[in-house]
C-alpha cells in the first residue's frame, strides 16, 4: 500500500505542475499522464478485472449509454448553477478557458494519452488497489476521493466536484462490469460530449 501512496503523491507533484503552468498545460498534462501510465504498469501483479480483453459490442454499447448518462447529470447540474445565485457558473466557463483544447493535437493527445491514461492510472492501479485492501464500497469511494484531491490544484472547486463524481461513477462501473475497456469508451463518449458536442459554457 505504500506504494499506492507514493504513486498518488506523484500524480499530485505532476498534476500541480501542469495545472499550474496553464499556458503549457497541454504540453505538461499528456506527459504526466504518461508517466503515470509507465509507473502504474510497473506492477508485478497481472493484470485483471478483464483489463486486456479486447473491444466488444458489450463495452461500446455500455460505454456509449454511461458516458452519455454521465454528461446528462453534469447538463442538468450545469443548469441549474446557471440558475443558483451562487458565483459557481465563473469557475465552469474558466475551466474551460485551461483544459478545453483547441487545436487537433490537442484532440490527438486526449484520446490516445490522457483519457486511456487516466483509466489505467486510477482506475486499473489506484483502485484495484483499495478495493483488494479495503473491499469494493469503501475502495471505489477512496478511490474517487483521491482523484479528485489530485484536480485541486486548478484551484477550481468545481473540476474537483467533477472529478470525485466522475471518478466514483467510472469507479463502480469498472468494478462492476470487470472492464477496463468499457471506462476508457465511457470516458471518451463523455469527453466528446463535454468539450465538443454541447460543451457546458453557453
């Protein structure tokens, strides 16, 4: 388990450095994600959860339904923020302004590095991790704890939000579908709605 830790207190350290430098953010954030991807396979234990199975109407299907689910709650969330007269709505159009990317490789990079990546690191290593100490409730809800404490460094209280729902959501999937596939889809049909489709800044 202290490995686990150390891993997390990295993911931290890079994490950090590519929020914070936002004009290269996209420069730094895809080499975190990177190197996350190479320590988190470092692991001697094989891989399961029906990690390495290949793609199947199952995992596109499903992966399509949750992702679009997922962004169906965050539209009705962003909604009514729109309609709370609380400042929360400034801190979703300045995410957007950091991680909304714009230019192809941009596109290139967050479909091949960082949402696989983030799956791989979090979900595959992190996770399975706490679910094998501590049993699959507590696991997958730790597990989405911690990654959203890893996206405060934005500063952006509502990207941390983002997270630990996203994270617990992709979190029970991947335990309870056995597939690191299925999260990855779900993940990328989110992530096409979120930033190209209906992106949440009208």
């Amino acid at each position: 388990m202290k490995k686990i830790y150390l891993f997390f207190a990295l993911a931290n350290i890079l994490l950090a450095v590519s929020f914070s430098l936002t004009d290269y953010f996209w420069f730094f954030f895809p080499i975190s994600l990177f190197i996350l991807i190479l320590v988190s396979l470092n692991d001697k234990k094989p891989i399961r959860l029906n990690a390495q199975r290949l793609f199947t109407f199952h995992d596109i299907s499903y992966g399509i339904l949750t992702g679009t689910i997922l962004y169906g709650i965050f539209f009705i969330a962003y909604l009514l923020l729109k309609v709370i007269p609380l400042p929360l709505i400034t801190f979703v159009g300045e995410l957007y302004l950091i991680v909304g990317p714009n230019s192809w490789w941009h596109y290139f990079v967050l479909v091949l590095i960082i949402i696989p990546g983030e799956e791989i690191f979090w979900r595959r290593y992190i996770q399975s991790k706490l679910v094998e100490k501590y049993g699959m409730l507590i696991g997958v809800m730790a597990g989405g704890c911690l990654y959203a404490l890893a996206h405060m460094w934005t500063g952006n209280p509502m990207l941390v939000a983002a997270a630990a729902t996203a994270g617990v959501v992709w979190g029970a999937l991947y335990v309870w579908k056995n597939s690191l596939t299925l999260v990855i889809i779900s993940h990328l049909v989110f992530d096409l709605w979120l930033l190209v489709i209906i992106p949440l800044n009208f």
